[in-house]
C-alpha cells in the first residue's frame, strides 16, 4: 500500500479546520488555499496533479491536472511532508461556515463520489480525479454538472459540506430523495438519477425547484442540509444595492432615504 497513514483532529463547530499529524517523511496533499498553519520541519511543495503517482512521466502528471480543470479546481495542489525526525503538525480550514468529513477509503470500497469543490486535503497516495455524469438528465439538472469529484484509494480523505451532514445507508433497491444541491457524496455503489417533481403547482410554487436527485442502493450517501449555493444566494437577495444594510437604521434614516431617492 503506497498511501501514507496519517493521524488527525478536528477542531470548531461551525467553522472547522482539520489539524493533521504526520511522523518523518510521511505526506499530505491538500487543495490550494485550503492551508491554515504549520510546524516547523515541515516542507510546502506546490507540485501538478493530486501526487498519487498513478500515470508515470510528464505526460502522467500533465493529465493528471488537466482532469481537475474540468472539475473547476485549481491547475496545482500543494504537498506538506514532515522532514523533521518528530511527529509535526499541519492544519487546513474550511472555506465556509459547515463539517469537515473524515472518510477512510479503505472501509468505503475503496472509491467516493463527491461534489465539486467539496476536497479538502488526504493522505499522499490518494488519487483525486473526475467522474462524469453518464445520464443527460443528471448532467443538465443535477446540480453537479456532468462532473464531479472521484476520490480513490486506501487512504484517509477529508471533504467539506456546508450546514450539518447526514450519513444515510441505502439497502439494495432503496430509493432517497433529495433537493439536487444537498448531495455531498456517495459511495460508488449508488445509483444517482434526476426526478421531476409531481405536480404543476408544487414545481411552479413548491420552492423547491424543478428537480429531486434520486439516490438509489446499495451503498451510503452523504446530505449537507446548506449548499454553498443556497447560502450564496440568500446572502445575495439580502446584500444592500448601495451603502448600508438592507432593513438597517432608525425611522428617521428611513425618511431620509426617501427622499433622498432611496
């Protein structure tokens, strides 16, 4: 097994970030920015591809990168190895307000299917790639693109969701329904396809969009109850259009406001 075992602890409720421990020589490949903190001794490198080794030579690592432009990520990611001759540590944030997921490849078959943008770091030796959508359906409605994250491997893998996360096992042929953009992961048993919702009116004004993503056993699926989405545009919609915040101030600013054109 060439992946790196490496020990960890998460810190924070809602703004959480991940402390890493690694002995000598031993590595972890992290998303670019995602980094918070490190001890000394240990070496940063910035390197193409996620470093799992998988395709020898240039050629290997060039397609390597080139598959996580099509998922949106950065061209690089960044490598953190303990050069020391101690246990060092290394910390990665979440970007915004939710959980960080330790998954153990090695207990899951050895295969994840994730959301864009939702890795945050893993232990060197797991491959990070793309799995496309082969339903037309899924690609044009289901919230992912055609493309979403593959994680492969043995290794111990973090991702990150927004809200609070929710395990839910599948038996086979049991059918979850849920909105497109609260999918976070799922194992590579899962069967996921797109559902139009029933109902003229519960599509129309049911506020819940258009579509449902059906998730289909055996396997687990991972739901985030806020997608960065949601959060983005409820941030948005409240978001002043010049000076100020909206429903903000005294009567009398309203009245200014007023006649001030406002």
């Amino acid at each position: 097994m060439n992946y790196h075992q490496i020990d960890y602890k998460i810190y924070g409720d809602e703004m959480q970030f991940v402390e890493v421990e690694l002995d000598p020589q031993e590595t972890v490949v992290a998303e670019a920015g995602s980094f918070m903190m490190m001890d000394d001794d240990i070496h940063m490198e910035t390197i193409f591809g996620d470093g799992s080794g998988g395709g020898g030579g240039l050629m290997g690592k060039l397609f390597s990168a080139g598959r996580r432009i099509l998922t949106g990520e950065s061209l690089f990611m960044t490598t953190f190895t303990n050069t020391g001759t101690g246990k060092k540590h290394v910390s990665f944030a979440a970007p915004y307000p939710g959980k960080i997921l330790p998954l153990d490849l090695s207990q899951i078959g050895g295969k994840i299917i994730c959301q864009k943008d939702a890795f945050l770091a893993a232990a060197k030796g797991v491959s990070i790639g793309i799995e496309f959508q082969r339903k037309i359906g899924v690609g044009f409605f289901g919230g992912e693109g055609f493309i979403m994250q593959k994680l492969e491997g043995d290794g111990l893998t973090f991702v990150h969701a927004g809200g609070t996360i929710i395990k839910k096992d599948l038996l086979p042929g049991q059918t979850l329904r849920v909105d497109t953009g609260c999918l976070v992961a799922m194992t590579g048993g899962v069967q996921y396809d797109i559902e139009f919702v029933k109902g003229v009116k519960t599509a129309l004004f049911g506020g819940e969009g258009l579509f449902f993503a059906t998730l289909r056993g055996p396997g687990s699926v991972w739901i985030q109850s806020l997608p960065f989405s949601r959060l983005a545009s409820r941030v948005f919609a409240a978001a002043p259009s010049r000076g100020g915040a909206k429903d903000e101030g005294s009567i009398a600013k309203g009245l200014f406001n007023l006649f001030d054109g406002d």
